[in-house]
C-alpha cells in the first residue's frame, strides 16, 4: 500500500513509519518539526537522542534496513504543502498523528490554546479537502483520543451510543465532555471527519487512543539513531512515562492531586499494532468508525503503585508524592470505556504488568544523564494563577 504518515517525526509517528515501511509499504512521512521547537522554546528535551532531521533518519533508516521512508518537511496548515503531496503521493492509507499532542500546552498561554486549535483544525481540514479532490477512495486513519469523552458518569460506548428521547430512537455520536483546549481540538478535528465522510463518500478510521507508554519498537531496537522520542516534561510527558523517568532517577513520582484520575492506557507497541489492524480493514465509503483504542485501565494511583512496586524489584528506592493538581478534572470518578473493536480485529495486547520493567527502566537507565530535572515539576495551571490559589487555600 501507498501509506501517508503524518506527524512522522514524532514519538508515534516515526516507529509507525518504520513499522509500515519494514514490511514492504511504499512509505511516505510528513512532518515540520513543531515538537522539537516547543521544547526549544522551553528549554526541555527528549530523554532520547533523536538521530539528526527527519531525512537524515530515514537515510539511516534505508542504510540499515534496506527499507525506503520518503519525506516532506512540511506545515500540514499550508494548503501548498497538502494538496500536491496528496495529489503527487495518491496515498491508499492516511495515518493522521500531524497534530499538537499536549493539554497543557494549550493552557500554557492564549497564544498556545489558539495555536493548537488552529494548527489541529485547520490542517486536518485540508487533509480531508486534499482527500476529496485527490484519493477519495483513500482511508484517514485519524489519531483521537479517549479525552473527548471526558469523564462521564455513564460507560463509554466506542464512538456512538443509542439514545431513546420522547418515544423516539436514533444512533448519535457519544456525548464529548473534552477537559482542555486540546481536547476540544480533537472532538472538532471527528465533527469534521464525520462530516466530511457523510457528504463526500469519504472513508475514515478515528482511534480514540488512551494513553501510550514505552520506549522501544522491534524497528527501533535496530540502531540506536533510529530511536523515537521520550517526553518526560511536564508539558508533553505522560503520567506513566514521567513515573518510570522518576523512579530511575530517583525523584518522587509526582500524583497530581488525590490520584483517582482513571484513563485507558496501551503499550507503544500496541499502537502500532492497532493502527495496522485498521489500515489493513478499513472503513467503509461514506462511513467514520470510531475504535477506542487502549488494552487496560488504570487510576493514577495505581500507576505511582504499580511503578513503586516493580522499582523495588529493580532495586530502586521509589517514594510518592501527591501533589496540588495544576488541572481541573474530577480526581474520584467512574469511569468505565468499553474496547472490544481492536480486539475482535485480533489485537493481541501487551501488558503493563508484564513489560514495565523490561521496556522502560533499563532504556532509561542508558539515557538519565540527559535528563533535565527542571522540566518535571508541573508549572502550567488549568485556572489562572489568582484563580488557582483561592481554591488551593
């Protein structure tokens, strides 16, 4: 297949990338750097080296592998870059990880929640407008994310939900309760694909994906200049992989607030297994699908427990700290996300309990003099800072 990757310079991208291209797919990845500058800026890095610019890894990747990865270096918000590359590549797949990732990027300042908005929904935008007029039959699979259903006290359906209203019947998209600026890019980036795939015949895959961990692929394993990012910072860094950072080095695990938060979590190599299962079965004309896309459910507590306690195996000294919450989000929750589509497609997960320790403290173990402690602790505030200490007090 002709496979279009977006965001292929990123944590997700780049493995998937190689992932496509190690098993003979004409491979094609697009990508303009934003991450790298947003960590510029502020002055914070990837735990791992990343192998110099995009063409240069994926050189390296054709030198080690054999394998072919071509490039764009490019703003998926210009219409000048979208539309000849849809046009000139006529991809089969499009895999859609081109957005700004992070929640509290988009509350760091107004400038960063419209920069997020406006980068998230526009070029998504022109993804879909690039597909209608160039590869209508082509197949978007487009990486949500479990924060658009918020935390409702209902189970989480995947996409849609039956509703039963005044003695009438239909199947309507599942409520969105998004908890950031962020969020609410992505629940109009899947008001649009529907739209899109409702109107012009269009066929699209939206992974509502929870949240990823690990470090290592089999592709990545090959050559350590084609490692992919770790973000540890309390920008782009998530729960688990912020843990597993502090438990090696031995910093506190910082739980924000009282820890109850509840998410859907999966390994990084099951995402690239779920984004194969959908590529390969894909939607149909006229139809947006929406699977959610993790293996297990975890508190974060249950987290800074489950890293604590495989640290002692590794004869690591693990201690938790709970934390003022700098986000505003319900810490105690029910929360109940159903997750059977993947698997009826033969997901065959990893889990946590079984790969922590292996994945994830010995490959940061190789990389902790890079670390910059500076960046872990939260900085960024969901409320504004007069705001934020009435409540605290």
């Amino acid at each position: 297949m002709r496979i279009l990757v977006l965001g292929g310079d990123g944590y997700l991208g780049w493995p998937t990338a190689m992932y496509f291209s190690s098993r003979g797919h004409d491979v094609h990845a697009v990508d303009n750097y934003f991450r790298r500058r947003a960590h510029k800026d502020a002055g914070t890095d990837s735990l791992t080296p990343i192998g110099g610019s995009l063409p240069e890894r994926a050189e390296t990747w054709r030198e080690v592998t054999g394998y072919r990865i071509d490039v764009t270096e490019g703003d998926l918000t210009d219409w000048s870059v979208v539309e000849p590359l849809v046009r000139d590549f006529s991809p089969e797949a499009v895999i859609h990880y081109g957005e700004q990732p992070s929640a509290p990027y988009s509350f760091i300042t107004r400038e960063h929640a419209v920069f997020t908005q406006y980068n998230n929904v526009v070029n998504t935008l022109n993804v879909l407008w690039a597909m209608r007029d160039h590869a209508p039959d082509a197949h978007l699979v487009k990486l949500g994310t479990m924060g658009e259903y918020g935390t409702p006290n209902i189970d989480i359906e995947e996409g849609y939900i039956d509703i039963r209203h005044n003695g009438r019947t239909d199947r309507l998209p599942f409520p969105k309760l998004p908890g950031s600026f962020y969020h609410c890019s992505k629940v109009h980036d899947s008001t649009n694909i529907q739209l899109a795939c409702r109107i012009w015949g269009l066929r699209a895959t939206d992974l509502n994906q929870g949240v990823v961990y690990g470090i290592e692929t089999d592709e990545t394993k090959i050559d350590p200049r084609l490692a992919t990012r770790f973000d540890y910072d309390e920008v782009f860094g998530t729960a688990l992989n912020r843990f597993c950072l502090q438990a090696v080095i031995g910093h506190p695990l910082t739980v924000y607030g009282a820890g109850g938060q509840t998410r859907g979590y999966l390994n990084i190599v099951d995402t690239l297994a779920c984004v194969e299962l959908a590529t390969k079965n894909p939607a149909e004309p006229g139809g947006m699908r929406v699977f959610n896309q993790f293996t297990e459910q975890f508190a974060v507590n249950e987290l800074a427990d489950l890293v604590q306690r495989a640290g002692r195996e590794f004869g690591l000294d693990v201690r938790i700290e709970h934390l003022d919450n700098p986000r505003v989000e319900m810490e105690e929750h029910y929360y109940n996300a159903k997750h059977t589509a993947l698997l009826d497609l033969g997901l065959q997960p990893h889990y946590l309990s079984e790969t922590l320790v292996e994945s994830m403290f010995s490959a940061i173990g190789r990389h902790q003099d890079r670390v910059i402690t500076t960046a872990i602790m939260p900085k960024t505030t969901w409320r504004p800072r007069e705001r934020a200490r009435v409540v605290a007090e």
